[in-house]
C-alpha cells in the first residue's frame, strides 16, 4: 500500500460558481469545511441558551467568551476590547476549523498557506492602519526603543522594522507549518500500520503496534497543537494590536 | 484497504495519478490555481462569522455573563441588607430586653418598699394598739388595786373598830380608828 501523505491537502471543487479573469472560484471542500466551522461556531454560540445556571453547551460558549476576553486584557489592556470580535472570530475559526480538521477524513482549512496569509495579512494591515490613525505618526516610534545607545540606533531600527513587516510571515507560516506537519506525521505513521499489516503478514500485525501507539500519541499532540496554534495566533494578533493601542511601549 | 488486497501496487498508483491529474501534480497548498477560489470563500465566511459574532454571539453571551454577575451581586446585597436589618433588630431586641429587665427591677423594688412601709405602718398600728391596751389595762390594774387598798382599809378600820369594842366594851369613835389604821397602813 502507498502512503501518500500529501492527497489529504488536495483541494475538490465541488462545484463551480464564476471566473474572476482566468482564475475559477470554485466551491471546494475547503469552502466547505469553511462553511462547517462558521456553522459550528454559530451554533455553540447562538443555540446555547442564556440561563442563569449554565448547561453544557452555555458553559463551552462562556468559556470561551471569558477565555478570548481575558487574553485580550492580560495582553492588550481593556482598550483591546474593541477588537474583541476580530479576536473572537479568529480564535474560534481557527480553533474549530483545526479541531474539525483532525478528524480522519477531513480537510483541514489551515493548512493551506494561502488561508492563514490572508488572516495574517488582515491582522497586519488591521494594526497598520488603526495604528496610523489612532496615534499618527507616533505609531512608528514602535520602531525606536528607548534607552538604546544612538550609534547603534539605526541597526535597531532596522531590524525592528524588518521583523513588523516580516510579522505576517511568521504569523501565517507558524500556523500553516504547524498543521501540515501534524497531518502528514499522522498520515505517515497511520500509513505504517497498514503497510505492515499488508505486507508482512501475521508479523506486520504486530509491528503495526509500535506505530499506531505512535499515531494514537501524535493525535493526542495534535488536538493540543490544533487549540494551542490557534491560542497562538489569538495572543500574536493581541500582541499586535497592542503596538498599534500603545505605541509608546 | 479492500483495493489493496487484490494488489498492491497498481490501484494505489492509480489512485495516486488520479490525486496528482487533478491538481497538475503539485504541492496542494502551493498550487495558485486554487488560491482565488479559497480567498473568495474564506472572505465570504470569514465576514459572515464576523458579522455573526460581533452582532449576535458575543452581545448574547455577554449578555448572560453580565446578567449572571448583576444577579449575584443583586443578591450579595440583598443578603448584606437582611443582615443588616437582622443585625438591627437584634440590637433593638437586646435593647428592649435590657430595658424591661430594669423596669421590671424597678417595678420590684417598689413593690418590695410598698410592701415593706405598708408592713412597717401595721406593725406600728398594731403596737400603738397593743400599748393603749396595756395602758388601760394597767390603769385598771391601778384603780382596782386602788379600791382594793380603800376596801382593806375600811375592813381594818371596821375590824379595828370592832375588835376595839369587844376588847374594851366601849365603842371607839371613828376618827380615832381612822388614824389608827392609817398610822398601821403606813406603818
């Protein structure tokens, strides 16, 4: 049996909806699971009831209402809290379409670069220019520390300004890598089990135990890596859109 | 898995043709072919849950969080207020029991001091009483003592007067007699 670890990232146009030039835009499984993750998350948050007393579904929906907000305070101060819905929408997008994306069988949205460069991007242009027009020019003191001695200020500056234009590399590759990596491991020591069991017989059924112990570790590691990436991505955009509430720091 | 039985190689070589025709057999997440198609969609639901969540999931839930937390601090305040009020009427019963137990010490005391001059003026009365009693009666005791110390007098005079008499015959006047046993009495 081959193992083709890559054939999970293929994306299906299921159906065809226009041209924009000669590009198609194609209703594809990503859309798809697109659609799956907004659908979920509006489901948890809208159809959990507002009781005093929360059940299950209320209790989830308020966790992480409380969990986003208290991440935007600790790091973005109660200013942030304008940006509460971006960071909501963020985390939570991410954080089911990853979570979603575990799942044998599915696709998962993240990991395609092109996905989380656009998200990326909105942060970095959402810091930019709330930065500019919230502080002016005071914005880009982002880029001179204080306290640095003047002969080497002008290296400073320029490694400060190279890493804020190059934050929205790191932002999207870190995610995207992340779930790539994931899901081929997985895919690879899945495929191990099968191809032993498959060629070597009644002694491959027992040599498939050592790698789906493996796959079964990796899935747990990757139910964290799929919360913790898009925590991750939460806490970068705060930390972002901290420089942009307070340029001064 | 069921493919894969009847050989190995070819169907899953197949499959893997299929996969790579599909696509011109790149890398998936570097094939820009696909990339209009994924930004349309992600901007379509990417707004779409953005507008969801902005003006409907996160008032609502918000919403829940701030009316839990007003009821509990409603209901911290109304049990600070109870208490209060409980507080109150504890001091007002400690007050009011303080309050009747003097009075009722005061009640007591002039019920005793009543009692006690009431008893006081009796015992008085009485003894009033019993001392004019004594006195008549030793006022009496005099007189009668008087008139029997007249009578004994007149007994001895008459006997005196009479033993006189018998003694000598002749009849003694009787102021002489008188004198006589005046002098004996007195004697």
């Amino acid at each position: 049996m081959k193992i083709d670890p890559i054939h999970q990232f293929n994306i299906e146009p299921l159906f065809t909806i226009g041209h924009i030039g000669s590009q198609t835009i194609a209703f594809t499984n990503s859309s798809l699971y697109m659609l799956v993750a907004v659908a979920i998350i509006s489901l948890l948050m809208l159809a959990s009831g507002t009781q005093l007393v929360p059940g299950r579904l209320q209790s989830v929906a308020e966790i992480s209402y409380e969990f986003v907000a208290s991440t935007i305070r600790s790091t973005a101060g109660s200013e942030g809290m304008k940006f509460f819905p971006l960071i909501f929408s963020l985390f939570m997008f991410i954080c089911v379409s990853n979570l979603v994306g575990i799942i044998p069988y599915t696709f998962t949205i993240s990991s395609h670069l092109i996905v989380t460069a656009a998200l990326a991007l909105l942060v970095f242009f959402t810091v930019l220019i709330y930065g500019v027009a919230k502080n002016g020019l005071k914005f880009f003191s982002i880029f001179v520390p204080h306290g640095v001695p003047g002969y080497i200020l002008p290296l400073v500056m320029f490694i400060e300004i190279l890493s804020f234009f190059l934050r929205p590399v790191s932002h999207s590759v870190r995610l995207f890598a992340n779930m790539l990596a994931g899901h081929i491991a997985l895919k690879v020591f899945a495929g191990f089990v099968a191809m032993l069991g498959f060629s070597l017989g009644a002694l491959g059924w027992f040599g498939g135990v050592l790698p789906l112990a493996l796959t079964v570790a990796l899935y747990a590691l990757e139910i964290l890596v799929a919360f913790l990436q898009a925590y991750v991505f939460a806490i970068l955009t705060c930390i972002y859109l901290n420089d942009a509430i307070h340029p001064g720091h | 898995m069921a493919e894969s039985h009847g050989g190995a190689k070819s169907p899953a070589a197949g499959a893997h043709t299929e996969a790579e025709g599909g696509h011109g057999g790149g890398f998936p997440p570097f094939e820009s072919s696909t990339y209009a198609s994924q930004l349309v969609w992600l901007a379509i639901f990417f707004v779409a849950l953005y507008v969801i969540v902005s003006k409907l999931a996160l008032p609502k839930v918000g919403g829940a969080i701030e009316a839990r937390q007003n009821k509990i601090e409603g209901d911290l305040a109304e049990a600070q207020t109870l208490k209060d009020q409980s507080d109150a009427a504890l001091k007002a019963y400690e007050g009011e029991l303080a309050s009747a137990r003097s009075r009722a010490q005061a009640i007591g005391n002039e019920s005793r001091d009543k009692a006690n001059a009431q008893a006081e003026a009796e015992r008085k009365a009485l003894e009033e009483q019993l001392a004019a009693k004594l006195a008549e009666a030793e006022k009496t005791i005099a007189s009668t003592r008087a008139t029997a110390m007249s009578n004994v007098r007149g007994i001895a005079a008459d006997a005196a007067g009479t033993i006189v008499q018998q003694l000598t015959g002749l009849v003694p006047d009787a102021a002489s007699v008188n004198a006589a046993v005046d002098a004996s009495l007195k004697g």
